[in-house]
C-alpha cells in the first residue's frame, strides 16, 4: 500500500518540486560577483523594513546613526550583534509582522529553554527549496526511500505530528526519534537491514552508540547512497567510519532552528567534499573576533549569521554559539558559492 502511495505521488512532487527550485537550483551556478550584488540588494531591503517596522532595530540604527543608503562592510559591522539572550528580552521589538502570519521555530543547542524564533511564510518555503537543492547533491530524487534520524520537537502539537507523519507517507520517508539505548539501535539496524533506504539523514549526536553498536556486534549493513549528517560536528573518524560500513559518500550540513526548524540549513557539501557551501543567496555569514569584528576568510572566529529572507523577525549580525571558519579555496564543483569549514563547529555552551 505504502509503495503504491508513494509512487503515485512521486510524478505530482516532481512536478511541484521542479517548478519551485528552479529558482534556487539556479542560484547555485552564480558567479561570486553575482552572489555579492544579489547579497548587498537583499540586504538593504531587509535593514529597510526592520528599520521600519521592528522597534529593536528602529532604535539601534537611530541610536547609532546606522544610515541603510550609505550600507557598506564598514557600516555593516557596526550593527550589534544579536545573541539568544536579546532575542529572548526583546522579541516583541523584533517581530517586523502581523504575528499571527508567523510560523514559530526554536533555537538550536543544548539550552533547556530554547528561544521561540518567528519565520514568514515565504521565508520558510526557501529554506526548504534550499534543502531539497543540497539533498540533490547528495544524490536525492523524489521518491527515494530516506531515514530521518531525528530529535522530534517536543513543542509539536497532535494535529502537525499528524500532519508530518501524512507528509512522510506520501515522501517514502521515515523518521525516527533517535534515543541512545541497544533497544533502539537493535530495532533500527533491523529497519536499516530490511528496508534498504537509498539514503540516512541523521543527527551526528546519535552517532556515537549507534556506531558502537553496528561494530560491537559486526553487523553486515546494506549499501547505501548516501549519508547526511547534521547538528554537531562530525569527526573524520566518524565520516570515514560511515563510508567504510555503508559503501558510500557522506554529505556534512550545519544548520540551525532558527532558519527553519528541521529546514534550517545554512550550508552543505558538495560532491567535491572540499567544504560546506554557505547558501550564501539567503545567509550572509560573517566570522568575528571576540570584539566582533569581522576577521575575513582563513581565520577561526565566531559564526555571526544574517538572514536574508525573514522579513517577519529579521535577524541581523546574529551571533549563534558556534566557531568556524570560511575558507580560502574555492570549490572543485565550479560553485561559487563559499565554503565553510566542516571541522570546526561546535557549540560554545
Ligand atoms: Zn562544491
């Protein structure tokens, strides 16, 4: 039954979803001058309208004569910093929409009391075009079965669990809530053994006990096309761990709740694996010294993130919690989309 579903609505989501990337499957092809002027427009328009309409920014940029119309790297930099205790005090002053047209997301991390994050509808519908593109790198196309390793929100309500698990049907997708006892990582190698998914999308920090346990009782695992990993950092053991026993490429993602929910990616590799490439027509991304300054590529810093498409909560010069470093090189793949360091993210709390 679930097959049939599944097939018949492969043709229809192919249809929908080709007619919806293009746009972002184009993107990735600019050229860096492209991405740069495509970069400054969206960036004065999104300083514009939380000039205009968020009080929080309203006052900084009057406060600090912040003027949009002179806006260059110098005069970007001197915008604060947003971090996860202003959004939190000052939320009210930063939504820059009707709410009740907002979809609410949460932070990302360890923290128990993540900080709710208000996305415009549009801006949502991106971060998923942007992850179907990066999912196409990876050698996804609709209809491959996928499994989903991944932390369930707790703040869900019934009906969107409902709502997900009808989406996941209709996908030949599978989520499951990873949890880190041998139950679990006994019932999911027999899923994995049986159901043969073309591809695991799955959180690096269920990795560990899985891993353990795959080897601890040598079990033979099916040939796979490609692994996904997102959330902490993956550790080369861990990469060359997965390749060794799945027989395939894994493709490393950082993201966070704030640009989406389960949606929130800011940058994925490539089939070149030299780096994760910024999505750099939604994000500028930008890496400070502890006086958060801008410390230019081939430095360690801190990821300071704005947002290029949210115009219901705009987040601006948002320092996250976590290190990296944009890299030098270009990639091999032609994109001139930047990259980002894979090694290096972790979360400072
Ligand atoms: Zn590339």
């Amino acid at each position: 039954m679930r097959t049939l579903v599944a097939h018949a609505s492969y043709s229809f989501f192919k249809r929908w979803a080709y007619i919806n990337t293009q746009a972002s499957i184009d993107a990735q092809w600019m050229t860096y001058e492209e991405i740069k002027e495509l970069q400054w427009g969206k960036l004065k328009r999104l300083l514009r309208h939380a000039f205009e309409n968020a009080p929080y920014y309203n006052a900084m940029f009057q406060g600090k004569a912040i003027y949009i119309n002179n806006m260059n790297a110098e005069e970007f930099a001197r915008i604060d910093v947003l971090t996860k205790d202003i959004m939190k005090r000052q939320q009210c002053n930063l939504i820059a929409f009707k709410k009740s047209k907002l979809h609410c997301h949460f932070t990302s991390g360890t923290s128990a009391n993540p900080v709710r994050v208000f996305r415009d509808t549009a801006a949502d519908f991106s971060a998923r075009m942007d992850l179907y593109r990066a999912n196409l790198w990876a050698g996804w196309k609709p209809g491959k079965r996928v499994v989903w390793l991944w932390p369930e929100q707790k703040m869900v309500g019934v009906l969107e669990k409902l709502r997900r698990r009808a989406v996941e049907f209709l996908k030949n997708e599978k989520l499951f809530n990873p949890l880190n006892d041998e139950q679990y990582c006994e019932s999911l190698t027999e899923y994995i053994r049986i159901k043969k998914p073309a591809i695991i999308i799955l959180y690096t920090s269920f990795l560990r006990r899985w891993l353990e346990y795959i080897q601890c009782h040598h079990v033979a695992m099916p040939v796979l096309e490609a692994i996904i990993t997102t959330g902490d950092t993956l550790s080369n053991q861990q990469r060359e761990l997965l390749k060794e026993i799945f027989k395939c490429n894994v493709f490393n993602r950082y993201g966070a709740g704030e640009f989406g929910g389960d949606f929130g990616m800011i940058a994925s590799e490539c089939d070149a694996h030299m780096g994760m490439h910024i999505s750099a027509e939604r994000f500028i991304i930008e890496v400070v010294d502890e006086k958060n300054n801008p410390v230019g590529p081939g430095k360690k810093g801190q990821i300071v993130i704005t947002d290029l498409e949210n115009f219901g909560m705009p987040i601006i010069r948002y320092k996250i919690g976590d290190i990296g470093m944009i890299m030098n090189e270009r990639c091999l793949c032609g994109r001139a989309l930047p990259l980002l360091s894979h090694s290096l993210f972790r979360k400072i709390k």
